[in-house]
C-alpha cells in the first residue's frame, strides 16, 4: 500500500529578474519527501555589481535549467513574479525588489516558503520590509516569507528593501527560493523497499549503564532503527502489543542526527530526536513537528530479562534506504537509492548504525561498494579495542589479572598466602598444571568460585578447573572491572 505523507513542490521558475521587464513563470516540479523546511534553488539571478563611474554591465542571467521545467504533479500550482526598482545595484545605495506569489491550485498549499541564501556573503542587508512577508524584518540575514494554509487563488506581494555594502564583486548571484508543502499526496512507491513495517523488537541495556559498565566515554545507542521516517507534522499510527508493566516503557524516537543540509553541504543539521509518549498495548498515535527518521527505543535495566515487543508503524510512515546486514542485499540497497524521495540513507550492521545521505550513498553503490563488506569493516574497527590477544600485551597490561585479585581479596595478604601455600604444596612440571593450579588456589583463598574471571581473562580453565573452583559460591561482583594502578 502506498502512503500519503508530506510532498514537496517547488516552483520552476527564476523569482528575482533585477531587469527592467519582470519575468512570469507558474508550475511545479513534485520533488522529495523530504525534510522541512527544504530549500531548494529554482534557477538563479545574476546581479551585477555597477562602479559609480558608470562602468559595468546591468543585467542578469534568468535561465531555468531545462531540469527545472519539468512538472511532475500538480497538486498545487505556484507562480512568482518578481520586479525591482532599477537594473543598477550601487554600493551605498537601496534598492527595492517586489516578489509576487499565486497559488493557481487545484489544491490548497499547507505552506508556502519564500526564501533567500544568506545575504551577508554579498555584504547585503535588509532594510525595510513591507506588506506579506512574515518572518523577514529589517536586519534579519535573509529573506524568507512564511505562508501558511493558502487556497486556490491566493495571491501576496511584498516590498523588501535592499542595502550593498562595501564589495570587491562585480556579479552577485542571488536565488530565491519558492517551495510550497502539500500534505496528505503521494509519495514514494513502497514496493521496492522490503523492509517490514511490523518489527518485532528486542530490549537493549540502558545506554548510561551500558557506558558505566563498560567504562567507555560513549555511549552506545539503545535504540533500534526501522528504515521509516516520519513526515512533518504528520499523524502515524503505531500498533503495539507484548508491553509489560515494567516502568521503562517503550517509546518512538523522531529526527535526524547530526548531519550536513542534503541541499547546502556548508551548513550542519542539528542533532535532534525528539522521544514520544510512552507507548502502550494497542493503537498509539505520535506527530513531529520537524519530522524525520524514525527509530524504537525499548530498553532494560542491568540483570532485567524482558520478552520481545510487536510494534506496527501505520501507513503514514514513509520507508527510505535501510540497508541491514545478512538480510538485504546489494541490487536491492541500490533500487531503494535510486528510488527514494527521502534524503537519507541508513546501514544496519552489528553494534554500528551508518546515517547519511542518499545522494551520496547512490554514488558509491552505483560505483559497486559492497555493503556487506562495509558493515564487516566497521565492526571489525568497533571491535579492534575490544579484542584482546594477552599474550602480546604490554607488560603491565599482562599484569592487570594479578593485581585486581590482590586488590580484591586482601591486598598483600593474598599473595603472601599464596606463596606459602605453594611453597608447600607439589612442584608444577607442565604449563597446564601451573595454570590449574594457580587458578584454583586463587579461588580457594579468596573463598570464591573465579571460573569467570578467569574465563575473561582468557586464561580457559580445563574441565577440572572448572570442577574444583565450582565448590565455592559464586562472587556478586564482576571483579575484572576493580579499577587498579589508581584507577577508578
């Protein structure tokens, strides 16, 4: 089934002439579900630069890319018009430009956005802004008009007042964007993206605890992604069932991570997922004000066991690349890239969560990277500081197993009893007896069954080891995490 979502259109037409014939242009070109607000540029205005000497040239490039012309839907028909005052644009001096905006429908735009790039790279300011251009006032750095809930038939105009100050340019090349939203169209062909929308979700340690017991200075991430996002201001329905009366509820995670803007890779994204009500048996319903991917949270405390959940995201999410380790492959993470209308691409592999964007994601794909292999190299690098070969470790790492006993059971007593006992007991020929031995003197001295700090230690104790150190209760603390040589 295809969802309904939040779609994108944008005009096709070049909005600010700066020549003395304004330009007309209507149409619209159905673009991505995408991020909102997105900017996208529709054809571009050169601005010359004109000396008071009267040397230079006045006017403008106003050519719409052939690309730009095409209309795809027509859900809502935006035209803009655009005029100035002069063709010359001189330093010191103002000079006004008069956008105007149709919806020539058939349908109503929830939104219309009239935007420019910011104006200070030109060292330009706004000095005075007249009539409908809300969000823009004198000194703001750019231009952008806000509308909102226009009928068939709207029409605005505006009157914004422009300073050049001091600048070495003589061409100024100044967009202005028109993007109108059109919620509940249609959206992306969700036949080409396998991933399912009923998930069944397992419990992840609580990120913090999960940091402290590891003493890592990051944390890992303890939610879970779903290869969906989340329109703007978009109701989704989610269906869930199997919750437990544990406190620590699920819950849905909405927004994107740090990221460059998929349309101006100068400016960074803010981080931001922005968490749900805690979800409950049955039907659910979550909005986002600024939309975005979508994860799932659930979670347990240290020692808790908790059963699988069933979580069921309604039609309105709109699935995007989701490439996930072992299950998809790569004709089909290449289909999705090449279909998506949503800027963003993710890769699902063991302990490792890829987010970024789709455009760049197609490029490598196309070129033949394999993800499978990708995803293997990135665990292997998480895995790397893990992996521990003892035998090859600096000497005072070899060290740390005998210092956290000593640490834990006594201090200097442990050893000295240690090698009493030794002293005294039969000589060890083979390296395997050594082993044993030392292994289960230590657990009868500390009085404690040390199979599985041994064990992570690496040193393997034999059956028999096993054997003999079960005759003492197991320790209630990980004692491979004593903290030695001052640590903490």
């Amino acid at each position: 089934m295809q969802p309904n979502g939040l779609v994108l259109m944008k005009s096709n037409c070049v909005p600010v002439s700066l020549q003395d014939t304004p330009n007309v242009c209507s149409g619209n070109k159905q673009d991505a579900i995408v991020i909102w607000p997105k900017e996208e540029y529709a054809g571009r205005n050169e601005l010359r630069y004109v000396n008071l000497d009267g040397g230079g040239q006045d006017v403008l490039d106003g050519l719409v890319p052939e690309e730009m012309a095409i209309t795809r839907r027509t859900e809502a028909i935006l035209a803009l018009k655009s005029g100035q005052d002069s063709k010359g644009f001189y330093r010191a001096k103002r000079q006004a430009i008069w956008p105007e905006v149709w919806n020539k429908g058939p349908r109503k735009a929830d939104k219309i956005v009239l935007e420019s790039p910011d104006l200070r790279q030109w060292n330009i300011s706004i000095t005075e802004v007249y009539a409908n251009c809300p969000g823009t006032k004198p000194g703001s750095s750019r231009i952008r008009c806000e509308l909102n809930n226009e009928n068939k038939g709207f029409y605005a105009w505006s009157k914004i007042t422009l300073a050049l100050g001091a600048t070495s340019s003589s061409r100024i090349v100044l967009p202005l964007i028109q993007t109108s939203y059109v919620k509940d169209a249609g959206s992306t062909d969700t036949s080409i993206f396998p991933q399912p929308r009923a998930i069944t979700v397992h419990a992840a340690p609580v990120a913090e605890q999960e940091r402290a017991r590891l003493r890592r200075q990051m944390k890992w991430a303890d939610f879970q992604p779903t290869g969906f996002y989340l329109n703007p201001e978009t109701s989704l329905t989610i269906t869930a069932s199997g919750i437990d009366t544990n406190r620590l509820k699920p819950e849905i995670l909405v927004g994107t991570p740090a990221l460059v803007h998929p349309d101006r890779r100068d400016e960074q994204m803010p981080a931001q997922l922005e968490a749900s009500k805690p979800l409950k048996n049955g039907a659910n319903t979550i909005s986002s004000r600024l939309g975005g991917i979508i994860y799932i949270r659930y979670v347990k405390q240290a020692g808790q066991s908790r059963r699988p959940i069933a979580v069921s995201l309604g039609n309105t999410a709109q699935p995007f690349p989701l490439f996930r380790q072992g299950v998809t492959t790569d004709n089909q993470w290449k289909a999705m890239l090449r279909a998506t209308k949503v800027p963003f691409a993710e890769q699902s592999g063991e302990h490792v969560i890829i987010t970024g964007l789709a455009a760049d994601a197609k490029i490598h794909a196309e070129k033949g990277q394999e993800q499978q292999a990708l995803l293997s190299t990135y665990t292997d690098i998480i895995g790397a500081q893990d992996k521990k070969v003892f035998d090859d470790a600096y000497v005072f790492t070899k060290l740390v197993m005998l210092e956290q006993v000593r640490v834990a059971f006594g201090g200097d007593r442990f050893y000295h009893e240690m090698h009493k006992r030794s002293r005294s007991g039969p000589i060890q020929a083979a390296d395997a007896n050594v082993k044993h031995y030392f292994m289960t003197l230590a657990a009868q001295i500390a009085g404690k069954n040390l199979s599985g700090y041994f064990t992570k230690w690496g040193l393997k104790p034999e059956p028999r080891t096993l054997e003999e150190m079960s005759k003492y209760p197991l320790p209630t603390r990980d004692y491979t995490t004593v903290p030695v040589y001052g640590g903490r």
